[in-house]
C-alpha cells in the first residue's frame, strides 16, 4: 500500500488492550502514512464513551456487522474476550478481510486450526498478537543460544506472574500461559510432547489462579512454567540453562544477563513491540495485496499449536496426570 493509499484496519473491543491497540495504529498512521484506523468497535457504549474522551473524534461502533462487507476495510485487530474470538475473526475472513486475534487464537484447538483453514480457503492474512515474537530481548536471547554459547541445553524455566483481584470469567493458564510457550517454540525451534499440570483456585474454587507446567520436549529438555495471579511481584522472566552456562532475561525490561565463561549483559536495544506488531500486519497485508510472498512471523498455524498445548495443559490439570500434546503434522496443516 502506498502512502496516497494507507492500509484500513478497524480495532473490535475496546477495553484495556484495545484502547492500546488504537493508540499505537494512530501513531504509526500520523508516523508513516502507511495505515489508517477505519473504526472502533465495542458492545458497551461506555467504552466507546471512554475512547472518543481519549482519541477524538473516530468512527465508533456498538456493532461490527456494518464493518463485514466494508469495501474501504482491509482488516481488523481483535481485541475481544477469548471465548469470542473464534465467531468474530471467522466472520471477517469469510467476508474476505484480513485478521490479528490477540492471543489466545481461541479457546480449543479444533477452532483454531479451522481458523487457519478458513484464512487459507478465503487467501487472507491471520495473525496472532503473540507480542513477543517482536521482542528484542527475546530475539537477541534466541541468538545467543544458537552461538552455542550455552552449550546443550538442559531446562528452561519461565516465570509470568503479578497481583489480580479475584477473576470471575477467565483463568490463569489461558491468559497468561500463552506468551511462554510461544516464546519456548521461538527459542528452541520445538513444540513440547508431553505437558503436566497441577494448579489452583485459592480465591476463586471455580478457576485456576496458579498453576505449575512442565512441558517435556522430545530432545529430553524440559521447559518449568509458573504463572500466578496472586504473586505480588510481577515478573515476565525466562531463564535458560545450559551445560556451559545460564542466560536470564527480563521480558519486560528487554533486559537480560549471560553467565558462560564470564558474566556479560546481553546487548540489547529495546523494541516497541506492539508497534512492531502493527507495522508486521500492515506489512503483511500491503504484501498480500501486491501479490508479494511475505513471511507472517506470528502467523495462525503458531496461534493453533500454543492453543494445543494450552488444551494439554487444561486436560493434565483435569486428569490429575501427565497428558501428551495433540498437534497436527506440519504437512497435515499446509495440505489444506
């Protein structure tokens, strides 16, 4: 797309993350010229109140059923509760518009990996606001282990905590076990086999507000996942352990210390992920447009699979006992 003609993406939800979501596609549009926010949607005429107090004047709507068949609108970034992302993001590739479902892509794999299809079959972009993907901590910690600096690698442990009052909808290993896993497949190029669970509800007896994972890869390396709703300190860690050493990073911060031979900070320039995030979409769809092969780096397949393991995950925790990962073969998913 060029500037004279910028990319349209509507935002659909606009609470916490989504009043982000528009602050950040506002800023790369005054910034770049290169996309253009279409409209805001949310069911609840006070957070739309609450967003025409914060951007201004902007299309803002209750519903998103007008935005369907909207020839001026190139995509949507999906801000939603989780149990609806399924039903608003298959709506909109089927009537030909392209897709960003924050994570999770949904609530069970099968919908997940129907997504996918549904993408494919309409030759529309889907991606997934799996953020860390964009992260140059992250990336710059992928690299350092793949110099072998660490050696073999024995474990990874991650720690993705902080303090929430008692969740009535929702539970603690969908909203936050997501970024980790990923994070794991990014660093290690592997999915996990088998995963265990064990978490509870101490506040709430209805749903998890703490749990405890490993998940089992089939190189024999293990990957420890902590996440809490009721630690008070918030941390968003990895720290990965190796033969010849260890390297820790702060998600957050982008910060991260490398103990090998000597002790080193990891050089690290901090990125905006987010907004890495958007620009990746807008690319992404500028790309498809002009019929140019682009590389979608948080594409719906990854979407599907953390969905797969989450799904592992929750039927560990039911059965009381270890659970292998149920996911398609690479050639079973491209086939379609």
């Amino acid at each position: 797309m060029s500037i004279t003609n910028p990319v349209r993406i509507a935002v659909i939800g606009g609470g916490y993350w989504g009043k982000k979501v528009i602050r950040e596609i506002l800023d790369v549009g005054r910034t770049t010229g290169r996309v253009q926010l279409h409209a805001v949607v949310d069911n609840s005429p006070t957070m739309l109140a609450q967003c025409q107090q914060e951007f201004g004047p902007l299309d803002y709507r209750v519903d998103y059923q007008g935005l369907l068949s909207d020839p001026g609108l190139s995509g949507v970034h999906i801000c939603t509760p989780n149990a609806t992302h399924f039903e608003v993001a298959s709506n909109f590739l089927r009537h030909g518009k392209n897709v960003l479902v924050e994570k999770p892509l949904t609530l069970n794999s099968k919908e997940a990996y129907r997504l996918v299809e549904i993408a494919r079959e309409n030759k529309k972009v889907l991606c997934v606001g799996h953020i860390h993907r964009f992260n140059n901590g992250v990336r710059e910690l992928r690299q350092a282990i793949n110099t072998g600096v660490l050696g073999e690698l024995y474990y990874v442990r991650f720690g993705w905590t902080g303090f929430l009052p008692p969740q009535g909808y929702r539970e603690v290993i969908t909203d936050l076990a997501p970024h980790p896993f990923d994070i794991c497949n990014y660093l290690l190029d592997m999915w996990p086999s088998k995963i265990t669970c064990r978490g509870k509800g101490y506040r709430t007896k209805e749903n998890e507000e703490v749990a405890f994972i490993t998940a089992e890869h089939p190189s024999g390396l293990a990957a420890q996942v902590e996440v809490s709703w009721l630690d008070r300190e918030k941390r968003r860690d990895v720290t990965v352990v190796g033969s010849k050493g260890m390297a820790y990073l702060d998600c957050s911060e982008q910060k991260g210390v490398l103990h090998a031979s000597s002790s080193a900070q990891i050089s690290i320039t901090p990125s905006n992920t987010l907004r890495e995030e958007v620009t990746h979409f807008v690319d992404c769809i500028s790309s498809s447009l002009d019929s140019k092969p682009f590389a979608n780096l948080s594409d719906g397949v990854l979407g599907a699979r953390v969905v797969s393991v989450l799904e592992a995950a929750r039927e560990s925790l039911r059965q009381e006992r270890t659970v292998r990962v149920e996911m398609p073969l690479a050639e079973e998913i491209t086939a379609k």
